[in-house]
C-alpha cells in the first residue's frame, strides 16, 4: 500500500491535537496564571530511501508526525490590580503551594478566599501554604501579610487542570508576592489565532493529499489491466 | 476528536459567565451597600489527547468560571442627612430577621420606622434585637451612636446589632441585599469595632471604570472562544470531507 496516505493521515491527526490545545488556551484567555503550552512536533522515523538500478541515494522518507511533546511556558506574564485584598500576584518566579485531598499542588492563580477558621484558601476550600509550609491565617482586618503566602521553586512542573500543577518542591522561590494583584493569562491572544488559521491550513493540505493519494490508487486500481 | 469543539465551547460558557456577574453589578452600581461579585476562572482537566499525539503531550479542556464571593472593599459614604440612614465605616454588617424569621446581614442602613413602630431596613426585615420606637417620638430627633446605641434626646431606647463573620466570602447572598450565614461564612459574632455613621449611606462599591475595563475583556474572550468554535467545526468538516 502507498506509505502516502498513513503520512498525511497522521499529519492530520496531529493538525487535529494542536487544534484542541489551541482551542484551551483560546478558552483559558481570561485565566489568572494560566500558562500555555507549545507543541513539538516529530517524525516517527525516516527511511533512506536508494535507487534499485544504480544504488544512488534519492533521499530520506518521514513516516509521519506527532505531536510528541506540549512543553509548558513558565515565563511570569504582568500582574494587573484588582484591589481586592485576598487576591495575590507573584513577581517574578515561583509558585504558590496548596494542599489538596490528592497532595500538595502548585498554582500562579493567587485568587484566594477564607474558610470559616480564618485560613487562606483556594476557592475550592483547599488551604494555602505559607512560607513555612504552615496555613496562612487572616489577619484581624481580613487581610493577609504579603509576605506570610509562600512562594516556592518547582522543578518538573505539570499541568493538572483546575490551574493547579504537579512537580517537586525545591526550595523558596525567588518571586515576591503582592496583596491586591493577579497575574494575567499566559495566551497571547494574536499569535494563538496565528497558530489557529496556519494549522487549520495544514489540516487542509494532509486532506488534500489524502484525497489525491486515493485517487491514484483507484486509477491503479480500476484503469491499470484494464481490456478496453 | 470532538473534544476540541467542547473545549471551545466551555470557553465561551466561561466568558458568558462573567459577563452576567458583570451585568449584575452594573445593575446594582447605585443599590446603597452593595457589594460586587468576584468571580474565579480556573482550568479544567488536562489528559493525553491519544492519536496524534506522542506521551508527553497533554491537552486541556477549556475553562469554567464562577462567583467565587464578594469584593467587601468599602463603599464611598454619601451624605443624606436623614437621621434614620446609617452608614457601616468599618467591616461588619446589621444583624436583621427576615419575615420568615431567619437571621440575615446586610450594610444597607436606609433604616425607617414601620407601621407598629419598628425600626426596619427597605427591604422590610425588623432589625435583630427589635429596636420598638416608642409612640410619640419624631424621628427625626433619634441619635443613633457609632457603637449602635438609638437614643431619643437622654433615653436610650435600643440598640442595632453589629455583628461579623470570619469568612465573609462563606456569606450567601439572598439578591435583597441581605446576606445568610452558611457553614463555610463561619457563627455570627459581635463586631465590638464595627461603627455605624449616622446621617449617611454607604454607596454600592462597584467600580464602573473597572466593570466596564472587565466587560470588554470578557467580550474579546467570548469572541475568541467563538472564533475557536467556528474553526473546530470547519476541521470536523474537513475530516468528514475524506470521504466524497
């Protein structure tokens, strides 16, 4: 069977993964601390291909892409004010610890509330730990010390969802925290639809192929031996 | 395949969201004590998006956002000059009851005298102890002292509660501007530092410039969703336009 036709069928699959991953951060906009992904695209592997007769190199043959890794941009994004006290910002970088049912995960969205004990928490209900790995308890006005909410360096940092993040713990972090502050999304908002419109064209072009490809094998197929 | 749709799809829902909360405090941007809404938006799940993709790659779902509380930053205080308006300089809130009898808070001290010589808020609930306005008294005379204490000329003839909560984000808003102690807002307690300003109202504390800023904001990522919607469809059709 024509090799050609698998090629450009999981170009389109991995056309069809980065549309997904644009469609998120297209989604995520307005997200405080999100933080979008790239994508590495790679062959599965190449041939060397030869000429039978003379035994002359013609070139090498892809045998298809996939999207094989999203790696995470971890730069820190502007922070804008809200003025709203229990909202917090890093400058610069690090991450805020919580604790959840599952462990301790990480997140840049400092958008925070209390529980009915006076503790700084996630909104939903997890606590937020300080700089030594205690909670974080409100002051007597409802307002917290900047500087009490820890802020830690992660190594291995993974996307979880909920804004949360996996990775390990490795020491403070060199960001400083702001009271009354929220970091911005990540998404550029311009160069994501760039992305969207040049992927969707690529989507386009492996359909094209795909279809051309199919054509030439019903001609084989159905002219090739023919009588008349 | 479809999931890329759905994402899309909960982006938009998420900016539609914010939208509405922002509508409600442009609604309310004159409703004397309140307060405006903030709302979180949060990722939604990340997996392995399967074929096409290798084991390091992982996609998102798209995004949610809810009202996750209020903003209880102090509003401006207008200047009435009625004796029965009273105005909360500090955090807190007046403890009232409700018709039905449940216990409410609220920082809307347009405070009149009802009928059977109640001191109660517009919204019709008696304050909570009842403050009774003996016969007889003009109530433009009453004082009203910055701990609560309503006194006509030397006699005191009640007292208005201030009370707090420690979450005042656990509040549950009834939409009378009134708020309703949950689990998660923590017991009423007295709020020995709260002070009431009489002969004043507290402004609601929506910020226009600010509202209008986010309203903008969350219509270009509304239409940023949208596009994101319109194009998923467009890569359906194309994936369905393999076979002719």
């Amino acid at each position: 069977m024509d090799s050609g036709l698998y090629i450009a069928a999981s170009g389109m699959l991995a056309e069809m993964v980065r549309q997904e991953q644009i469609s998120n951060q297209l989604a995520n906009a307005n997200t405080p601390g999100f933080k979008s992904e790239g994508n590495v695209q790679e062959g599965f592997g190449e041939l060397l291909l030869h000429n039978t007769v003379t035994g002359a190199r013609v070139g090498s043959l892809s045998l298809g892409a996939e999207i094989s890794e999203t790696p995470l941009d971890l730069t820190p994004n502007p922070l804008h004010e809200t003025g709203e006290p229990l909202d917090f910002g890093i400058e610069g970088e690090g991450f805020f610890a919580v604790n959840t049912a599952q462990g301790v995960r990480y997140t840049r969205d400092g958008q925070f509330t209390t529980d009915a004990e006076g503790n700084l928490v996630t909104p939903s209900g997890d606590q937020v730990l300080g700089a030594n790995g205690g909670p974080v308890k409100l002051r007597a006005d409802g307002t917290v010390a900047a500087g009490s909410v820890g802020v830690f360096n992660v190594t291995g940092v993974k996307q979880e969802g909920e804004n949360l993040y996996t990775g390990n713990q490795a020491g403070a972090g060199s960001g400083r925290v702001r009271a009354g502050f929220l970091e911005e999304s990540g998404v550029d908002a311009a160069r994501v639809m760039t992305e969207m419109i040049s992927s969707f064209r690529s989507l386009e072009a492996d359909q094209k192929s795909i279809q051309t490809i199919g054509e030439t094998l019903s001609e084989s197929a159905g002219s090739v031996g023919a009588l008349s | 395949m479809v999931g890329a749709l759905t994402t899309a799809a909960a982006g938009m829902e998420a900016q539609q969201n914010w939208m509405d909360s922002l509508s409600n405090d442009i609604a309310n941007v004159s409703t004397t004590g309140y307060k405006s809404q903030r709302v979180g938006f949060r990722s939604l799940l990340y997996q392995a998006p399967g074929r096409g993709a290798g084991e390091g790659a992982v996609t998102g779902a798209g995004s949610a956002a809810e009202i996750i509380g209020e903003n209880f930053e102090q509003g401006s205080l207008e200047q009435t000059g009625r004796s029965l308006d009273v105005a909360l300089t500090t955090p807190g809130f007046i403890r009232v009851r409700t018709p039905a009898g449940a216990t409410a808070l609220t920082r809307a001290g347009n405070l009149q005298v009802s009928a059977d010589g109640q001191l109660r808020t517009a919204g019709g609930d008696a304050l909570d102890p009842p403050v009774q306005i003996p016969r007889g008294i003009d109530e433009e005379k009453l004082s009203i002292a910055p701990d609560g204490t309503v006194s006509a000329g030397k006699r005191k003839v009640g007292q208005i509660s201030l009370v707090e909560v420690t979450n005042p984000n656990g509040l549950q808003p009834d939409g009378e501007g009134t708020w309703v102690p949950t689990a998660a807002s923590g017991p009423i307690r007295e709020a020995r530092g709260a002070r009431l300003q009489q002969g004043s109202l507290e402004s609601s504390n929506v910020d226009l410039a600010n509202v209008m800023t986010n309203l903008s904001e969350a219509q270009q990522g509304y239409e940023l969703a949208g596009k994101a919607v319109t194009t998923q469809d467009e890569v359906l059709a194309v994936a369905n336009g393999l076979i002719r």
